[in-house]
C-alpha cells in the first residue's frame, strides 16, 4: 500500500489543495480530501507539489519509429501498397527505445502508436505503457485503431512510385473500392452455407472490425478539405471515427460541431513543412473546445519528441484553452478519445495507478519537471535517481 499525502491533487472533476492518493496491487484504491491512511503503508510526501494522472500522448510513433538511430529504426511507414491494415504496430515496437526513457521522465505514462501515413489505410495502432521490457508487457489495449490517411503524405509516396493513388481522388478511389470489396467478403463470411465461403484473406479480415464498428479509424487530416472527405467516407461505411491533426480544424469549427467527431490536435511545436500545414495553429484545441468538439493534444512523435507533450498543451493553454482543460487534453480526454479511459486518464478508483507528482504546473511552468513517475503503482522515474531506475 502507498499513500501520496499533501499534494495538490487534479481528480477528473475537482482540485484538492490537500489531497491523498492511496494505491494498492497497481491500481488506485482512494482519492479524496479525508482518505484515512492505514499503518504500514509507505507514505509520498507531496507537500507544496502537484499530483496529476499520468499523461497520455494519444497519436504518436514512439517505439515504432526508433529515435536517433536512422533508417534502421524506421518501421513505420510499409511504403509498397497504399492499402495496409493488415500491418500491427506490435510487431515493430523497440521497448529500449530512447523515446520511452524521456517520455516517462517527462510524466507521460501512456502513449498511443502506430503507422505513419505513408499509406491511405496504414495498419493498427496499440496502446501501452511507457515502461517495461516487453511490449506485450506494455500494452494497455491492442489495437485501439485503425490508421487511415488523407492528403499530402499519401499523394508524394506514390507519386514517386507513379502509381494510384497519386491525387486525393485516388486515395479515396482505392479506400472505397477496398471497402466495398470488404463489405462483400463479410457478407460471405456470414453465409452458413460452407460452399460460400471466400479464401481467408487477411487484409479483409484486418479492416472486419472497422466495418463492424468494433475498432476506431484514426484519419490523419489537416486541411479542411481532407477533413470533410474523411468525414464523407465514415459517413458511407459507418465508421466510429477521430481527426487526427485536425490542423485547419479551427477554420471549420462550427461545421465539425455539427458532425459529431473528436479531434486529436497537433503538432504544432514544428515548422510549417508542406503546404496543407500552411495554417497550423496553437489556438486549434481552444476554439474546437468552444464549439463543443471532444478533443485531445499529441506530439505525433518523432515530430516532436514525446517528453514535449505537456510543452504542447502548455502552448494551448497560452492560446485561449484553461489550463484544466489543456491538463485533461493529455490525459482524461486523450484516454476518452483513444478508448482506454476505463484504465488510465484520470485519478479514480480502480483505474491503473498511472501518476505524477510535479515541482509546480506542467501546463503553466515551463522549468517543472517531475520529482516522479508512478506507472501500474511502481516508481519508474525519480528525480536525481539513476535514469535506469526501476530496470
């Protein structure tokens, strides 16, 4: 049993100036003002320090897209066939990669990673944990989404190739007729007649629970007309859908507030690459939030690394979010989006004990930094500790 004593604790709907966080076996036991604390539990003094669940990075390809080692550790991006959603990130995940290290000495405890967007259907992504030795180990749900792509990336890859799709008509020719081919193969499968029966197909039997509504799509989209084709395809095949990027989505906010998606923003911290990223902004999570649109903040790493997700919302906070509400884009609301708030997003009971505790405000104080970082009720990183520890 541990007990964070005194802490500023941020629960999912208030703050407690002289809260108590009790953990027991890797989950939250209590939260509260008046948590009584029994004989014997190890106590965390958290006196003048704030105490937060832990972050989540809910788009990201940390483990999958190795850091600082070059093409050997680029493993996101199958760039043969521009319909991919057999491909599941767990199979090129790297546990050792630098990126977890700085993630979980940055607070983020849960990121959510996949493929990139080389492709108009890119494979499953996963979430898991920043700490451990296995990824299978990791996992917090497998998988959580299937990544789709709209725009620029898919355009340039197979441009080079001078193959379809090469315009944005083409990315959404070869995903509808993918589907529509996948619609057939279902309604095969459900015949109970065994002569029916189609050849087991894989890529098929990938996208079944996209179609079924069991699994989310990720649309990578920036611009407001790739948002909007997205859109119109998870409207033709029922999809349960997120706009990933959303970089233009502030343009269109009281459009999106009419169709019902959630958004998960960002990169921001980089420069305007490509065209479709001409009107990038800090003020994106803000103004969705105003229209009422479900939101979250990612890093998209390694675009920008995982560890500068609270920067992220920090920056969005300065651009007209509340800092409560830029606080819950890195962690409650990127656990409702993603589909895993059942585990981890906020300080509850019975969800995992994922938590930080802080030198001051990670969205306001640009030189806080965590004294440590909790995960599954383990300290995997303390301050002026071994940057191993735990190991």
């Amino acid at each position: 049993m541990i007990a964070i004593i005194n802490g500023k604790v941020y629960t999912e709907d208030a703050i407690l100036e002289k809260g108590t966080v009790m953990i027991k076996d890797g989950k939250i036991e209590a939260v509260g003002a008046d948590v009584q604390v029994p004989e014997g539990a190890e106590i965390i003094d958290a006196q003048g320090k704030m105490v937060t669940p832990g972050l989540i990075d809910p788009h990201s390809h940390i483990g999958i897209g190795e850091e600082g080692i070059g093409l050997v550790g680029l493993d996101f991006n199958e760039m043969t066939d521009p319909i991919t959603p057999q491909l599941r990130a767990i199979d090129a995940i790297y546990p050792d990669d630098v990126g977890f290290l700085t993630a979980r000495q940055a607070g983020v405890t849960t990121v959510v990673t996949g493929p990139g967007s080389a492709n108009a259907i890119g494979g499953t992504f996963l979430a898991m944990k920043t700490f451990g030795r296995r990824v299978d180990d990791m996992v917090i749900k497998n998988p959580v989404a299937m990544k789709m792509a709209f725009g620029e990336n898919v355009k340039g890859v197979y441009r080079e190739q001078d193959t379809m799709p090469m315009t944005r008509m083409g990315i959404m020719a070869v995903m509808r007729d993918f589907f529509y081919k996948a619609k057939e193969y279902m309604k095969k499968k459900e015949d109970t007649d065994p002569s029916k029966q189609p050849d087991y197909d894989l890529r098929y039997e990938a996208i079944l629970p996209v179609l079924k509504g069991e699994l989310k799509v990720k649309a990578h989209a920036h611009r407001t007309d790739d948002i909007f084709s997205a859109i119109r395809l998870a409207k033709e095949f029922d999809l349960d859908m997120t706009i990933e990027h959303c970089t233009e989505g502030h343009l269109i906010a009281d459009l999106l507030a009419e169709e019902g998606y959630g958004a998960i923003c960002g990169p921001n911290m980089s420069s305007s690459t490509k065209y479709e990223l001409r009107n990038r902004s800090f003020v994106t999570p803000a103004v969705l939030h105003e229209a009422g649109i479900p939101f979250a903040i990612m890093t998209d790493n390694y675009v920008i690394p995982t560890a500068q997700l609270p920067v992220a919302a920090g920056l969005a906070a300065r651009s007209g979010l509340s800092e409560t509400e830029a606080l819950k884009g890195i962690t409650l609301y990127a656990a409702q989006l993603t589909g895993i708030d059942d585990r981890v997003g906020s300080l509850a009971p019975g969800k995992d004990a994922d938590v930080v505790i802080w030198t001051a405000n990670p969205i306001r104080d640009i030189d806080c930094e965590p004294v440590r970082t909790i995960i599954d009720g383990k300290t995997v990183y303390e301050l002026g500790v071994d940057e191993k520890f735990g190991f």
